[in-house]
C-alpha cells in the first residue's frame, strides 16, 4: 500500500483583489476537485468556472470547494482562503483551524497594498512560519522581469519587517488566469529560473505537533458533571497531558489530579496538541475555575502577566491610541479589558527600522511596540517561547481594531 | 465583495440538553443576512456533545459577529466559538 501522504493546512492571503481565489480555484482544478469540463475557453475560464456555480446557486458544491483537498506529490493540502475583512481577524487569531504555512498573493500590477502588510504581520503572528511569496497577474505586465524584480525587493523589505527571510523563500511570477508557474514552468517567463508553485508547495517541511512545549490547555467550559465531577473541556494547545498528571489552572491558582480524559466520548490515556477534550480533575471544584483560565504542569505553570511588551498592528481605529486606552484583549480563551501603559516606538511598516520612539499615539496602519497591563490577571506566554498562547487581537466598539503578539512581560507571581 | 463559510461551535449547558430542540432554535435565530448551511453533532466528553453550525455570511464589515450574538441567546448554549473560517469562491 502506498505510503499516506502527510497532510497540511495552506492558508491563502493577500489583497482581496489580487487574485486569491482564481489561483486556489486553478489548484483545485488541477486537483480533479472543480470538474474540466465546466472549463470554459476564454481569458477568464476560472473566473466562468465560479460564476456558473453562483449562477446555478450551487451552495453545496462551493462550500464543499472550499473545504476540498488537494495533492501535490509529497503532501495533501487543505487550501484555507482568508476572509479580506478585517472583522475576522479575531476568529484567525482565537480559533482552532491553524494554517501550517502560507501563500502571500500580491498582484504585479497593485502592488503592495494595505491589506498585504496586514496579512504578512497576521501570518507572522498566527505562526506561520512558512512563506511562499506569489507574484500574480504577471500576464498583465507581459510578464515583465524588471517589474517582477522590483516587486520582489519590494515585498521582501515587507516581511523583513516581520522577521521571515527573503532568501529564504520563494517568490514565483505567475498568471492564475493564465496558468503559468503553477505546475509548469511557463514558456512565457524564461528568465525565471525558481521552481513552480506546486513545486514551491513540495519544499514545505512537515508541520510538528508543539509536543515538546510545555503543557497548555486553555478552558473554554467547565462542567459539573453528576457521577464524574469537575469536567473542564477545552483544546490542547501544547504539550502533553496525560492521565495522573498534576495540573494547576492559572490565573485561578488551583490545582488537581488529572483522573481521567476523553475526547468524541472515548477515554484516552494522554491528550496531544489538537485534541478536543474534557477531562477530570480531581480536587478542583466547578466554581474554582473558568473559561479564560489555562491548564499546565504544577511544575511548569502557565504564565501570568502583572504587565507585558506587545507588537501590534492597528487594522483599524476611527481615532487614536494613546497611553490609558483600555479595549479588550481577545487572547485563546479569554478576554481581558488591558490599559496601554506605553507607547515605546512607532515603526516604518516598510523597513521595520524605528521611526519614532516613544510616539504620542497611534492610529490605522501603524506597528508599534507598547506596553500593557491587564485589568485582572490574565495567562499570556511570550511568542518566542510558546507561539500558540502568545497572540491576540484587540477589540473595542464592536471592531477588531489591532493584532499583535506578546514580546516579553513581567509576571504577576 | 466576496462570502465566508464559517463553522460556530456551540457548547452545551449540560450533557442533558435537548439538542434537537436546539438545533430548530439555531435554524430560527440566523439573522437575514446570513445563511444557514447545516449542523453537525460532535461529541466531545462525559456526555456533552456539542453542535457545529455552517453559516455563509459576508466577507464584510461585522463578520459573524451578529450570528454569534444571535447563538448565545438560544437556552441550552453555554458558549459560541468560531472554529474555522474561509472565503467561497
């Protein structure tokens, strides 16, 4: 039997008008998933191809397309398109389905957008540590080499920002419409010398479960259940807990045996990072502990924060940010109102050199380095240390208006 | 502008909880403006199962924030969490 292809998530982002969804839809074509014949001849065959089935209010199929998979020779992809508003970054950053790496689009002919930074900075802090940079709409340049160059330059000074490696990575010309460089090399960009998107897709490293990071789980129910006790459900983020493990739930400060685990109803003996699960604790009552707080070893307890360093983005902000603002910080599972202490230094989005320090406020689009203290304790990790608990997104008046990550803190116990 | 299909977990209040019942209630509180695709059961732990409701609403201002208020008004739904979201094409 032939060796089960390993599998990963492929997150697609970019400006919403550079031609995200005519490149997925040209994988998944090639991938069987969008059948050939509903191809149309024409400049715009993928663009037919999805019209038609908006025509004929096919819901079904175009909601299945969007969940569909596709092959490459080494691993199978699951192609998660970005919503372009930025009202879902707090579902990207605070939900469950995380992308294992990225296709940046940008279209030659727009360029670097707004909406590209925002998506470089979202990718960085979501973790995605694996980039592949698609230069599409090379066909409305006539593939021009100069143009696609200073692009090139362009774009890898963006990401510099965000601490991803140019060299690193691979920056392919290509025409979603037209096909070119997406599974062959084009004959229409023979100074091209760098492999194909498809082939691009195949120099991915397979994505590791973050087992060897301390354990982190954090709570979103906690359950009474009659017969068994004090249930907390929530997702493993990191690490490993298994059955007699002793665990503390932070900031509530309790702590308890783990007597037994389940997930989709069955026990299990450890969980991993991934698992949904609910699990016994005993020692721990119902009222002791809530959503927002998080599970790990009593000796490697989750961390609180008296106050930290955060990067952010301001997506979007009708005013400006300035020291004694107090929004809410959506962070895994909790939600903690947070007073921005200090505006440390405001940054150039194009070089990520200081462009100024100790700024009087914020407003959209710039990146900064602040200081925040949260109003009630609140278990928050260092992305260097452990990338899954140290994002969030900030919310006021019903608007995600930043993102960012937390740089260093200064713990409250 | 373009459509987000997007998967809301509810969680229920106790493993008791009548989820036929709730799942009429969930097909009755999708606001107009976004659309209803299905449910599925998840079973998770001791009993609790939760539901996994598909909406498409639009790639625009408000998100699923409305669907999600809507959600946590329904008795039985301790809380409501957005577990994946991706634009149709």
């Amino acid at each position: 039997m032939a060796k089960e292809k390993e599998h990963m998530n492929l997150a697609f982002i970019g400006h919403v008008d550079h031609g995200k969804s005519t490149l997925v839809g040209h994988l998944l074509l090639q991938s069987g998933a969008i059948a050939e014949q509903q191809l149309a001849k024409g400049e715009d065959k993928f663009r037919f191809v999805m019209d038609k089935l908006t025509e004929e209010r096919e819901r079904g199929v175009t909601i299945d397309l969007a969940h569909a998979r596709f092959d490459t020779p080494k691993y199978e992809f699951t192609i998660v398109d970005c919503p372009g508003h930025r009202d879902f970054v707090k579902n990207m950053i605070t939900g469950a389905s995380q992308a294992d790496a990225a296709v940046l689009v940008v279209a030659i002919d727009d360029g670097v957008m707004p909406q590209t930074k925002e998506h470089a900075f979202l990718a960085r802090t979501l973790g995605i540590n694996q980039l592949i940079i698609a230069i599409n709409k090379m066909d409305l340049v006539k593939y021009d080499e100069g143009k696609f160059n200073d692009l090139k330059q362009e774009v890898s000074d963006l990401i510099k920002t965000v601490a991803y490696k140019p060299s690193e990575i691979d920056f392919i010309p290509l025409s979603a419409f037209e096909g070119d460089n997406i599974t062959k090399l084009s004959e229409n960009t023979p100074w091209y010398k760098g492999p194909t998107l498809v082939e691009s897709l195949d120099k991915f490293t397979s994505p590791e479960k973050p087992t060897n990071l301390p354990l982190r789980v954090p709570i979103q129910d906690v359950y009474s259940i009659t017969g068994v006790g004090t249930v907390p459900v929530g997702r493993v983020e990191t690490g490993i807990m298994k059955k007699g493990d002793n665990v503390i739930f932070e900031p509530a400060g309790k702590s308890g045996e783990v007597k037994s685990i389940e997930m989709h109803h069955e026990m299990l003996d450890m969980a991993e990072p991934g698992d949904n699960v609910g699990f016994n604790v005993r020692g721990v009552g119902k009222n002791d502990i809530r959503r927002g707080d998080v599970a790990g070893h009593t000796d490697n307890a989750p961390s609180v924060a008296k106050e930290f360093t955060a990067q952010i983005v301001v997506l979007q902000h009708p005013g400006v940010i300035t020291v004694g603002y107090t929004p809410v910080f959506h962070c895994h599972t909790a939600q903690v109102a947070c007073t921005f202490l200090e505006l440390q230094k405001k940054l150039d989005p194009a070089t990520g050199q200081v462009k100024e320090e100790n700024p009087d406020f914020l407003k959209t689009g710039d990146a900064a380095f602040v200081v925040v203290k949260p109003t009630k304790p609140m278990v928050i990790e260092k992305i260097k240390d452990i990338p899954h608990m140290g994002r969030f997104a900030i919310r006021d008046m019903g608007q995600t208006v930043a993102a960012g990550m937390c740089i260093d803190m200064v713990k409250a116990k | 502008m373009g459509e987000v299909v997007a998967t809301i977990k509810l969680m229920p209040e106790s493993p008791e909880v009548d989820l036929e019942k709730m799942k009429e209630e969930v097909m009755a509180s999708i606001p107009e403006d976004a659309e209803f695709h299905k449910i599925d059961e998840e079973p998770i732990a001791f009993g609790l199962v939760a539901l996994n409701v598909m909406v498409v609403v639009g790639d625009s201002e408000g998100g699923t924030e409305q669907v999600e208020e809507n959600l946590a008004k329904i008795s039985g739904v301790n809380n409501v969490e957005v577990t994946d979201i991706r634009r149709l094409m």
